[in-house]
C-alpha cells in the first residue's frame, strides 16, 4: 500500500486534523516522505472535480467537503444536526454519558461496531466533547454541559442507577481483555 493511500485512510476516518508527527507515527514515514505525498494527495484532489479536498491549516491536515459543495453540505448537516438522534446515536450517547470519559476504542468494542460516524455526529450537535489524553495519546469522550442542561439534571450522577452502570465491574474486565489484546 502506498504511503498516499496510508494518508488518505488515516486523514478519512481521523475526527479531528493530523499533524505531520500524527502521520509520522501511524504511518513510520519520514517527514519529507510525509510532505511530498501530501503534495500529490492535495493535488490528486484539486485536479479534479471531487467532492472531497485535503486542506493545511497550521500545520495540520484534514480531508474535508470541497468547498463548491458548501451549500448542499450545509443544509444536509442542518438536517442531522437538528433531527431526532438514531437508535445507534442514542445507544453511544447513553454509553458515553454512563461510563464517560471513555475512548472510541472502549465504545466500539461495547457496541460491537465502529462509531466514527456517531461521535462525529454528536460532536457536532454539541452532545458530547473530545478531550486528549496525552499520557494514553487517545482522545476521551464526555458527555457537554448542554447534554446535562436538555435532559434536566444537575449532572451525570443524577442518571438512574448511574452509580452501578459507571462501575460495571464486568464491563471493565470485557475492556481490559480487549485492550490486552490489541
């Protein structure tokens, strides 16, 4: 696999813009390596009309909608950011409210599926926040104060039976045997 493809997959399902030490250390590239296939990813996606463009802002890296298609981009996120969540968003969303803070690796493995595409959606309606860990290089999902502030509480603690289902005893040893795992 070339290392443009490698960039191309990484900066696809990456929620957030990668630096070119992010790219250095998932790929095991050199920078200037790094750099020229960006160069010909980037001009890959302005030479043609592609719904997609790669964009650098400093210094970091993002696969993003070309903007012609702003509007239409717009409007259809309107749409999902305004909508009634899905049975699958509810079901991370209540994961993460429960056992919070709490990595994708840690969610997908309790839904049993990816959730690049939920947590996208729920950081985007403002549900959820993204923080990075640094000692565990892994960012970590809370639920917002605006979450807590729509249900009508005065924190997570206040969620029936929280104190049980955040302690889940046998949920944390299903995650330690999977992290030990991987």
């Amino acid at each position: 696999m070339s290392l443009k493809s490698q960039i191309e997959s990484l900066l696809f399902v990456s929620l957030k813009p990668l630096s070119l030490k992010d790219l250095a250390a998932a790929t095991k590239a050199k920078t200037k390596e790094l750099e020229d296939a960006l160069t010909e990813l980037t001009a890959d996606y302005n030479q043609s009309e592609r719904g997609l463009a790669v964009i650098k802002n400093n210094g970091q890296y993002q696969l993003t909608t070309a903007a012609d298609n702003a509007g239409l981009v717009q409007e259809f996120l309107k749409d999902e950011t305004s909508g009634e969540l899905s049975q699958p968003s509810l079901e991370a969303l209540t994961i993460i409210a429960y056992r919070g803070p709490i990595s994708k690796l840690e969610l997908d493995i309790i839904r049993g599926v990816n959730c690049s595409l939920i947590i996208r959606n729920l950081l985007l309606r403002g549900l959820i926040e993204e923080k990075f860990e640094k000692t565990k290089n892994e960012n970590y999902y809370t639920v917002t104060h605006d979450f807590i502030r729509f249900i009508g509480l005065k924190g997570v603690d206040e969620l029936p039976d929280y104190e049980k289902l955040n302690q889940a005893e046998s949920l944390n040893t299903v995650l330690a045997a999977t992290a030990e795992q991987s």
